[in-house]
C-alpha cells in the first residue's frame, strides 16, 4: 500500500461551523465539512442520489443533509442514511494544529462513487 500524499487545504476556522468549503481536483470537486463539535470530515462533493452538492448542504451532528432531495449522508463514512441508499466517497482528513490536510486518496468503502 502506497504512502498518501497530503495537501494543506487551509484552516479549520475558514470553514464556518456547521458548514464546508469546497477543493476543486482533477478528479472532482470534494466538500471539506465541520461540525458543531469542530469536527472536520471530507466527501465528494456529490449525493449519491442525484448528484446533488453536497457542500450546500445542512450539517447537523455527523450527517450533511442534501440540498436538492434531503437524503441525509454521514460524513465519516459517506453512506447513505436508511431506507435511502447510497454512497459518497469519503477521504481522509488530518488536523495539525487548526491546518487541514487533505488525502486526495479517497477511502476503502467507496472510492469511485
């Protein structure tokens, strides 16, 4: 297994509570979240239902809820909430001090959703 490759993504203050910010790739758009517990979590910018953004959507505890059909996504895994059904890729995320890194390598689960 390959060493992942980590990109400074910015501070957690840029990101307001409760909201995200988005990192434009070659592979896609993915939605840095934080929480109300300054919690910092990533997902492809892209419901599983419709493609929906998901960085406008509401974050509430450890879930985003999509803007164009509510389907409610959790962020540290980027499944779907039952009965919906679904999966956005969900990357790796580290804190040093309030910089994000980033891994560009999404996780295990499902990658290429």
């Amino acid at each position: 297994m390959s060493e992942k490759l980590w990109v400074e993504v910015g501070n957690v203050n840029d990101i307001p509570k409760l909201g995200a910010r988005v990192v434009e790739t070659a592979k896609g758009n993915i939605a840095v979240f934080r929480n109300a517990e300054d919690e910092i979590f990533a997902l492809r910018d892209k419901c599983p239902h419709k493609g929906g953004p998901l960085s406008q959507g509401i974050v509430h505890g450890k879930k985003v809820a999509c803007p164009l059909h509510d389907w409610k996504i959790n962020l540290d895994s980027g499944e779907a909430v039952a009965p919906d059904e679904g999966c956005a890729a969900s990357y790796p995320v580290k804190l040093k001090g309030d910089k994000i890194f980033l891994s560009l390598t999404p996780n295990e689960a499902c990658p290429n959703k």
